[in-house]
C-alpha cells in the first residue's frame, strides 16, 4: 500500500526529516504520540504511519484524545483537576 505521504513534495529539510522520522516509527512495534496545534497534520501524519506499517491493511482509527477528556470531563466520569483517574 502507498502511503498518501510519499506523495507529497518534500520541499524543506523539516519536511524531509518528519518523513523520515514517520518512517523510522512505521517499522517498530511502538506507540506514537503526535502533538502540535489544530492544522498541522497530526491526523495525517498518523495516518501515513499506519498506512507504512505492518498494520497498514488494518482499519485506522483516530483518536482525539482532548474530545475524549473534555466529553468524560463534563459527563462526570473523570474529574480533570484530581492528582488519580
């Protein structure tokens, strides 16, 4: 499967190393945690991991882990400010 990723120019040296690095994470077996600001591609880039790895013909599935914290945070069922969940 090719990745949407290998389709982009890789115009800049920043650019060029993220793709590697999102390489690099695609051929171990261990978590990522993509951090950034709403807009930069977190999304996309975990999606080009998935496709690059050997789970790529499995589903992906992408979690917005604030929308998770601020949905159980208002339900009730975690309290944001406690030192233990």
């Amino acid at each position: 499967m090719n990745p949407q990723a290998l389709n982009l120019t890789w115009t800049t040296d920043a650019m060029r190393k993220l793709k590697e690095e999102m390489e690099l994470a695609s051929h171990t077996d261990a978590s990522v945690l993509l951090t950034g600001e709403n807009g930069v591609g977190k999304r996309f880039a975990a999606h080009s991991i998935h496709q690059l790895s050997e789970r790529g013909r499995a589903p992906f599935i992408a979690i917005n882990a604030a929308q998770v914290l601020t949905t159980a945070s208002t339900s009730g069922a975690v309290d944001p400010f406690a030192s233990e969940f």
